[in-house]
C-alpha cells in the first residue's frame, strides 16, 4: 500500500494484529464453547455460531493479508491471492450483516409470534436459514464479481489489491450492504422494545388482577391467587429473556454500525470522485482496519450479555485448574 509513512505504517500493523489475535482467540472460544458447553448448543444460536465463523475468518485472511500490504508498502501476495482476497472480504463482510439481519428477524417472531414460531426452530430450519442467508450473499456481491480479471491486473500493473470503485458499486454497496439492512435491524428493535413495554403493562394488569383476587373467599383466593401467581412468574421470565436477547442485539447492531459507518461513508464518497481527488490510501486504510475490529467485538458482547456464553468462555479458559 503506497503513500503509507513508517509512523502510520506500525500504528496501523499494531491495530490489526491485536485485532487479528483478538478475533481469532475470542471466535475460537464461541466455536469451543459450542462444541464443549452443552447450554451453548440452542437452534437459536446457530447464527451466532456461523457469524463466529465468518468473524474467525477475517482474523484469520483478511487482517494479516492486509498487514503484509502496508508493511511492504505494495501487494506481495500476487494476482491470483488478491482475486480470492477480494472474494472472501466481500464474502465474509456482506454476509456478517445478513447474520444481523437472521438473528434481529428470529427475536421479531420469538416476540410476535410466540405460539407457532417456537414449534418452528429446530436445527433444520436455522440451517437451512443459514444456507439461505449464504445464497443471499453470493447474489449481494455478483455486481462486484465482474471486475474479477481487471482485479487481478490492478495487483501486478498498480502493485495493488483494490476493487473497482464507481458510482453504481459505491450505491450498491452503500445501500445493499449498509443502509437498508440497518434500517431493517433499526426497525425491528424499536418494535421488539414496544413489544417488551407491552410486556410489562400485561404484567402490571395480572398483579392487579391477583390483588382484587385477595379481597373474595379464602377458598376462591387460593386457588386465583395461585394460577394468577404463576401467569405473573411466567411474564416476568418470559420478558427477562427477551430483554437480555435483545440488549444482546442491540449492542451487536451498534457496533457494527460504529465500526462500519467510516469505510461506508468513505466507499460511497469515492465513487462519485475522480480517482486523484479520492480520499488519501491512509483514510481508506483506516477505515477498512476499524471494520476488521468488529469481527473481535462480538465474543465480548457474547460474554457479557449471555450467561451461557460467558459460563461457556470461564469453563474452557479455567479448564487447567480442575486437572489439579
């Protein structure tokens, strides 16, 4: 990567390979912690285990693939690497979104649709949920497929690995890959957070219910008071875990959003420039190293919102203690 000065080229190289180790280690522990902790393996948390994977990935092609381009100021890697370097960054990105959008639309219907969907997820249907997603995301970066052999001669002509940039790329991108699937995810967490207020009116009405109960015959008290009690406890349990999944999401949805809203705005802005007004290589390094960061964020956001992640993470890295 030209133009890069040594005091922005060891920043930059530092950042990601913290960023690549973190990554690796964390999306290493939800794969573990899949396969070792029994309360981990829920159908619902397929997505979250195929986004482990996608997040494994980038720490482990994407981020050390780009190291070695600013360390040696050019693409070392030759024409054929930086075609399936492309492929697998767009592969890897568009698809880390869609995961997003799988597990924001499964807590829609967990809350809307609470009777028939829970029959519904099972192993199969989040696989071939998941499947579907894959698809969707090979149709999502088609466009950009195009350039493929002009990808591979900008890496030996230019000594760089870089697609195409144009208007109808930077709009595709910008709205397919970033706009409307946020305001999708946007969406659908303002109306699973007015359904848990809901929530809480309901349970509000059953303890008042349960207190005009007390005043009738000690008999008929009993007995209401009993099957009032327990619809009370059942709500409250019921809104704790929507509460917890969706502070879960929601602060999965925020970090993407931080962590992807520079490289988008900087992609779309480029497109509508000439090449030498486009913003300098540092900028759009920068930006492309914050979204490599977001494949390191969510083992964390796993650990500290979902018990059964963060007992899963604290059984296999105090594994060595109950050997003794």
């Amino acid at each position: 990567m030209p133009e890069l000065s040594r005091c922005a080229q060891i920043p930059l190289i530092i950042f990601l390979s913290l960023v690549s180790i973190a990554a690796i280690l964390g999306n290493g522990l939800v794969l573990l912690a899949w396969a070792f902790h029994a309360p981990v393996r829920k159908p619902q948390n397929s997505y979250l285990l195929s986004l482990a994977v996608v997040d494994l990935l980038v720490g482990l092609i994407l981020a050390p693939s780009m190291i070695g381009e600013i360390g040696s100021q050019t693409w070392p890697w030759g024409r054929e690497w930086c075609q399936l370097y492309l492929l697998v960054d767009w592969l890897l990105t568009t698809s880390s979104v869609l995961h997003l959008v799988a597990v924001s639309m499964d807590r829609y219907h967990v809350v809307f649709d609470t009777l028939t969907y829970g029959v519904r997820r099972t192993f199969p249907f989040f696989m071939r949920r998941i499947c579907l997603l894959w698809i969707l995301t090979v149709w999502l970066i088609a466009p950009e497929m195009r350039d493929w052999e002009a990808m591979g001669d900008r890496s030996v002509d230019r000594g760089m690995c870089l697609s195409s940039v144009s208007r109808e790329l930077s709009v595709h991108f910008a709205f397919g890959s970033f706009v409307l699937p946020v305001a999708l995810l946007v969406g659908l967490g303002c109306l699973g957070r007015w359904e848990n207020l809901n929530g809480i009116h309901n349970i509000f009405m059953w303890e008042t219910l349960r207190d005009i109960s007390s005043i009738r015959s000690e008999g008929i008290q009993r007995e209401t008071s009993i099957t009032v009690g327990t619809r009370v406890e059942d709500e409250v349990s019921i809104l704790q875990r929507n509460r917890l999944a969706s502070k879960m999401l929601g602060i999965i949805i925020s970090a993407y959003v931080l962590t992807w809203l520079p490289f988008t705005v900087d992609y779309a802005i480029s497109g509508f420039l000439p090449e030498g007004k486009r913003p300098a290589p540092l900028i759009s390094a920068i930006t492309v190293a914050i979204c490599y960061s977001n494949s390191a964020c969510n083992p964390v956001i796993y650990a500290y919102c979902n018990q059964d992640f963060r007992k899963g993470f604290t059984k296999l890295v105090t594994f060595w203690r109950r050997k003794k």
